[in-house]
C-alpha cells in the first residue's frame, strides 16, 4: 500500500497545532493535522479562556479565522497592576491603557471552547488541509527524505515536514532528539469564569501578591475570567469551598473593583512549571507550543508565544516551498530555530524572575521591582514604550502577524 506524502503534518489538535496547521495550508503546503475529536462535554465544560495580543489577533485574521472568533471575545483595553503584597517596599498601582498608543485593544480575550471550534471550521473549508482524527501518533520516525508517522489505528503517511504540537511530554521532540530542562513553582494556579455586578470596562486586573498574581481578564458582558495563583495547599483548600463560598473568597481578593461577584463556573487547578528546549526543530521536526515551551500563566504570554511559532513556522516552510523547495530541509530548520530563539528566551526569562521576584523576600529584589513599577507609573514616555514594545508590538514579527498579508498563498486540493 503507498502512503500519502505530504508537505507537513501537524501532530496535536489543540490550538496552537490547529493554528499552525491552518497557517501552514494558508502558505501553501499540502497539510494534514491527526488529534483527537474535538467534543465538549457539557457536563465538563472547558471554562480556559486565552488573552489574545495584537499580534495574535492578526494572525488569526489572516488565515481566515477572526470573523468567527469575534462574536465571543472581549477587548483588552486597560491592564492595571496592583501591588498586593503588604509588604514594606510597596509599588504603586500601574494602568497601561491602550489609548495612550493609538487606541487599538492590547487584544481580545475569548473562551478556549470558542476558540477551537471557530480554528475547526476554517479547517473543514480548506483543500489544502486534512484533519484525521486519532488518539495518538504512535509511531515518529524521521528519515532523509520524510518522517512516516503511524498513527494509533494503524493509518500511516509521510510527510516533508512535521510540526510537533502535542504537548509538554511530546512525542515529537523525542523523536526529533530535542533536549529539555525543567523546572517546577511551589505554586498552582486556579482557573475559573465569573459573573459580576460592576462592568469591568474592557480592563484586566493583575493583583500581584507573595504567592502569585491574581488576574481578572474580562469576557463578554459582566463576565470576567480568574487566574489565581496559590500555594499548592491553598489551591487545593479554595477548590474544595462551594459556589458561595469561592464567590466571597474572590470578591474580597478584588477589594471591590468588580462589585458582587456571582456565578461562579467550574474550578480547575494545575501545578506551575517551566521547561525550554535546547533547540525548537531537528531532523525534519519543527517544535510548538507547549512541546517548545513552558511557562506561568503570567502576562498572557503562553499560547501568544505559540502562535508566534506558528506563524513563524508557516512562514520559513511556505518561502522554501514557494522556491520550488522542501519544507522539512535543513535549511527550514535553520530558520526556524533562528526565528524563535531570542523571542522564547527573552519570554521566558522575563515571566520566570517576575514570578520568583513576587515570591521573594529578598529586600533588594523587592526594591528592584518596585522601583521598576514607579518608573512605569511615573514617565509617560517609558510606559508607552513598554506597551508599544512589550504588550504590542509591530516589529519582529512574522508576516502573517502583521496588519497586510504578504506571504503567497497557494490553492491545492488534496
């Protein structure tokens, strides 16, 4: 039996691999992505949602997928920071809002059900990509010309390229040979939607405090969502109250800036950790997402940095491609490892010592930080900076990140 050869393959169904699968037929390459079938349960409602920056916002239009997002997103227009620590070097409160550059939202926040449903509709209406459904690849084995990939019912192809979205424990990056180092937080974050008596005015609230921030992130109406960093012990004590009792607990966490909280939705808790990879592509594997990297829930930066990578990712294949070239080469892999480097390691870095930073109790770490808030609170010109460079920026990026589409598409039907 001959195997169907494709340009790329996209192992993982979750968004970062239906992104990159989309933004990879969108470039033109022959694509299939295999992950399991994407069925909500209503009795265990997915209640994650994903504070989409600019960038990411852009993307997502590009390939034919915001339209579909938008109905289910609130913008994010106001970002304060709350020093919340009581301790004696304390920083003042600081408000980046998105009107003091331009105007445009820092981005948008939706719902992660939302957000695969619209990526699986785009998905369905393009020729150029195949999705598979499955429980799992078993089988990776890069080759000179090709990774054959057996899937776990026995269908098997080829491809040129394989971008590995299948998670932090990822198949991909074993068999790509990629090294690891991780690390674990002596926290856990609580995760959750609620309702709320006072509008949130488009504004996210960072409430920074010893054990981890507490950050509202709107939604849609009088809805915000909660991530609330504790320690594992106080994790496990808040996921045990009732509805009631969790509502009052995050009413006085907010010291009344949303009013009565209400309506509290399913509760979930996972443990902090981080981990970065030695290199994000080899023998014809290119590496997203969380099979890539790994970080806090801190400043909207996870599956930001994922749809970096596959935006990137889309861009270094489509050009070999387009070139009459293989997408899986060298030279591809080069490029992409290239693109992603400084971008990962500068995000990493910079989410790992905030987090340490508010568990510290080390005086000249605390004093650093909050003489760095003061500056920001303080000097329109470096704030303004930080927001247009750290919270939105428009340089750097990858083409299908940026406002006018240049990268060539090409129709194929499989």
């Amino acid at each position: 039996m001959t195997r169907t050869v494709y340009d790329a393959a996209v192992i993982g169904a979750g968004p970062a691999g239906l992104t990159v699968a989309v933004a990879l037929a969108s470039n033109g390459c022959r694509t299939v992505i295999a992950g399991p079938p994407f069925n909500p349960d209503p009795a265990y409602p997915d209640t994650r949602t994903t504070a989409l920056l600019q960038g990411s916002v852009q993307l997502l239009k590009n390939i034919g997928v915001w339209d579909l997002c938008r109905p289910h997103a609130a913008p994010l227009e106001v970002i304060r920071i709350i020093d919340d620590t009581r301790r004696l070097l304390r920083a003042p409160e600081v408000a980046f809002d998105s009107a003091e550059i331009g105007g445009e939202p820092f981005g948008y926040n939706i719902p992660n059900t939302a957000l695969v449903t619209a990526l699986r509709t785009r998905a369905d209406t393009m020729n150029e990509l195949e999705f598979i459904e499955t429980a799992a690849a078993n089988q990776i084995m890069p080759e000179d010309e090709g990774v054959q990939v057996t899937l776990k019912e026995g269908r098997d192809f080829t491809a040129r390229l394989v971008a590995g979205a299948d998670g932090r424990n990822s198949s991909c990056r074993k068999a790509a040979g990629v090294k690891t180092s991780a690390w674990k937080y002596e926290q856990m974050a609580l995760a959750c939607n609620f309702g709320h008596s006072e509008p949130h005015g488009n504004a996210s609230n960072e409430f920074h405090r010893p054990t981890g921030p507490f950050t509202t992130v709107p939604l849609p109406g009088r809805n915000s969502s909660l991530v609330w960093v504790e320690t594992p012990d106080e994790a496990k004590r808040l996921l045990a109250l009732t509805d009631t009792e969790i509502a009052q607990e995050i009413e006085h966490r907010l010291q009344g800036c949303l009013g009565t909280v209400s309506n509290v939705g399913p509760r979930a808790a996972f443990p902090l950790s981080g981990m970065k990879v030695d290199k994000f592509a080899a023998k014809r594997i290119a590496l997203v997402g969380d099979a890539a990297h790994v970080i806090p829930p801190i400043g909207a930066q996870g599956l930001n940095l994922g749809f970096r990578d596959a935006a990137a990712l889309a861009e270094c294949a489509g050009a070999e491609l387009a070139k009459g070239g293989d997408p899986g080469s060298k030279a591809t892999m080069q490029a992409y490892n290239r693109a992603r480097r400084s971008d990962v390691a500068s995000r990493t870095l910079a989410v790992d010592l905030l987090n340490r930073s508010l568990m510290s109790g080390f005086l000249p770490i605390q004093a650093a930080r909050g003489i760095g808030l003061h500056l920001l609170s303080g000097v329109g010109p470096l704030r303004r900076l930080f927001m247009r460079e750290g919270l939105a920026p428009k340089t750097g990026l990858p083409k299908l990140m940026q406002p006018e589409k240049t990268s060539a598409t090409t129709s194929r039907t499989l």
